[in-house]
C-alpha cells in the first residue's frame, strides 16, 4: 500500500478541511484513482459527504494498494490536518505521503519554506569595532590627498553581513491515521432522500450565517429570564428555513416572546433541472408542482440553529455555488460545488447533480419535527 503526493489549492484545501472539522473532529477519508472523499457522520447534527477529483488539491499523485481502483480508506483526525495545512500556506510546496513511526501508520506532511537570515547586529558591532582599532594603528599614514582616509566617507563593510541570505526550511507534521479494512466501511452509504419540493440558489453564506447567528444569539439572551423549560429550549434554539420556486428564501425565529423573518424576494435562481439525470419525467417532478403553485407555496424545515451555524462555515470556501434542496418537513440538502483555482465559472447548475467529475461538497441536514 503506497500514498504520496504533491499539494495544490493548499488554501482551498485547508478550508474544507477547516469547516469539515467544526461538524466533528474526525473524518473517513477514501482515495483511489480519480476521487478523493471526505465523510462526516457525528453522533448528532449534519452529515458531510465531500468529493474532489484528485487534481483539484493534489499534484504528481501515486496511489497503489491491492483494493480495487488502488482504494485506501483512512480514519483520519481534522484538527492535526488542519494546523499541517495551515502551516503548509505560505509555502514553496510541501508533499503528503502514507508511511509508518514506531509500527503507527502516519500520514507525513513535509512542507519546504524558504527565509531569509537577517544581518546580525553582534557580529556587526564587532566589524566596527574591529574597524576604529585598525583606524587607531593606521593613523599615522592618513595622508589628506588619500580620498580613502575618511573613514565617514568610506566606511569598511564586510558583504556577508549586508546581505540577507535565503535558504530552505523543511518543516515535518505527522499526522496519525487508521488504515481501514474495506468490509469496515462497505456499510456506511450516503443517506437516501426523495426528489426535492423545491431547489434554489442560495445568497452566499457568511451572509446568511451572519443573520442566522443573529437570530440564534436573540433567542438565547431574551430568554434567559424566561421559565426553566424555556430557558433549556434557548440552549438549542431552532430556526425555520423555507424556499419557494419562485426564487424567494425565508428563515424565521419563532419563540416565546419573538417572531423573527428574514426574506429575500424573488430575487434568487431557481435552477432548471436536467431531464436526463432524472428518475421520473419533468413534468410530475415535485418542483413542477410547486411552480405550477406560485410563489405562496412554500417548503419547509427547521434546524437547530447550532447545528445551522456550523454547517453555513463551508462559505469560507471563496466562489462557491450553493444550491439548497428542500424536501418538506423532512430534509434540506446543501450541494456547495467548490470552485477550482484554474475555473472560470464558479460551480455547476442543479442538472449536474453531482455527476463524476464534480468537485461538491454536500450536506444533509434533517429536518426537526415539532
């Protein structure tokens, strides 16, 4: 079995992992050929499951195992992953490869930097020191038609100490890991999910984070002096989410003493959705429905907002497309389809769906009965 690899997009590759490690601190990670996956399944809260072609953060890439299509599965810890990236950001180029200490398989990041080594100020008080002696022994000879006699005009300098030298730092970051068997993992499957009521183009998401936190942190301090139950209740607040075909999006806050809304009216895309990749015809599609309805027909889930909160810090993931899936008072799937470093056009439209090839990153969030 046998990993190496050259990082690229190392920015955009720290942040997923970053925002993959606010879910949960541990992820199983599958390589093999053409695709690398990242799933995150905690105890409670959304589930991830992310997939990039291998060259959208990897470079010079050799896999080998006995698996087919060269498969590795790893248990891999997000938090030493992500100070290894964080590290590696500034860097020339650094490498991941698979490898063992002491028997524990390890992924090792090595990471090459180059500094610059500043004159020092010691060896510099010594020159002149050095300098005034020989100024001292030398100055009977000091002739004034000699234009090297002024020592202010012509001070004696050594090269090595007025220049900054470069050289290379190689930084290691082991990273332990769990090299899973293949029956391990045969049984964890993505979560099935009916064909959504409604999908629409998201606003971007630090932006609706900031307002989701908003109505979050308000349900928390308003209720702090509210009875017993309620007061646990605040602990989790729960938002409401509803879209429309009709490119409208609404989150609301409904709790003892407060009625929040927040919309954005007709003002996003609903994307149109490709025939081929569907499972029945367009025309019986439940979205169709909720066209066909008007713009007072509305999908709907509720989230704890926490949980909401964590799952919106993939928007830290510059350029992305994010398209929401709503199944009525069941699900709310998040497709965030990562823009490349070489793309032009950040992202794919809902026809897509995530087909091979697709670098997305997708969420399944459930919806909270009441």
């Amino acid at each position: 079995m046998r990993f190496k690899t050259e990082l690229r997009n190392i920015r955009t590759f720290s942040k997923l992992v970053a925002a993959l490690n606010t879910l949960e601190k541990i992820a199983w990670v599958r390589l093999d050929d053409d695709t690398v996956r990242f799933t995150v399944i905690p105890d409670t809260g959304s589930q991830v499951w992310a997939s990039l072609s291998v060259d959208t953060i990897f470079d010079s890439y050799h896999i080998q195992s006995a698996e087919a299509h060269n498969t590795i599965n790893l248990e891999l810890p997000l938090g030493p992953l992500q100070r290894a990236l964080k590290s590696a950001l500034n860097s020339n180029h650094a490498n991941l490869r698979l490898t063992k200490r002491d028997g524990i398989p390890m992924l090792s990041m090595t990471i090459h930097t180059m500094t610059k080594d500043a004159p020092s100020a010691a060896r510099r008080n010594k020159n002149n020191s050095s300098t005034n002696n020989n100024d001292d022994q030398m100055g009977s000879y000091n002739d004034d038609n000699d234009p090297f006699s002024e020592n202010s005009l012509y001070p004696q300098e050594s090269l090595e100490l007025t220049l900054k030298r470069e050289r290379e730092k190689v930084i290691t970051q082991d990273i332990p890991v769990r090299v899973l068997h293949p029956d391990t993992v045969e049984t964890i499957m993505q979560p099935k999910v009916r064909e959504p009521d409604v999908h629409i183009l998201l606003p971007p998401l630090l932006q609706l984070k900031a307002i989701s936190d908003r109505f979050t942190k308000l349900a928390v301090t308003t209720t702090a002096t509210s009875s017993s139950s309620s007061r646990r209740e605040a602990q989790n607040p729960k938002l409401e989410l509803s879209a429309n075909m009709h490119g409208s999006l609404r989150l609301r806050l409904i709790a003892d003493t407060l009625d929040i809304t927040s919309v954005w009216d007709g003002c996003l895309e609903n994307p149109e959705l490709d025939p081929a990749v569907l499972t029945i015809p367009i025309e019986e599609h439940p979205s169709t429905r909720y066209r066909e309805a008007g713009p007072d027909k509305w999908a709907t889930v509720r989230v704890d907002g926490k949980d909401w909160s964590r799952v919106l810090s993939v928007g830290r993931l510059e350029g992305s497309r994010v398209i929401a899936c709503f199944t009525h008072e069941y699900a709310l799937i998040l497709y965030v389809y990562v823009r490349r470093a070489d793309d032009d056009y950040p992202g794919v439209g809902a026809g897509r769906g995530g087909e091979d090839g697709d670098d997305v990153v997708t969420y399944y969030v459930s919806s909270i009965n009441t």
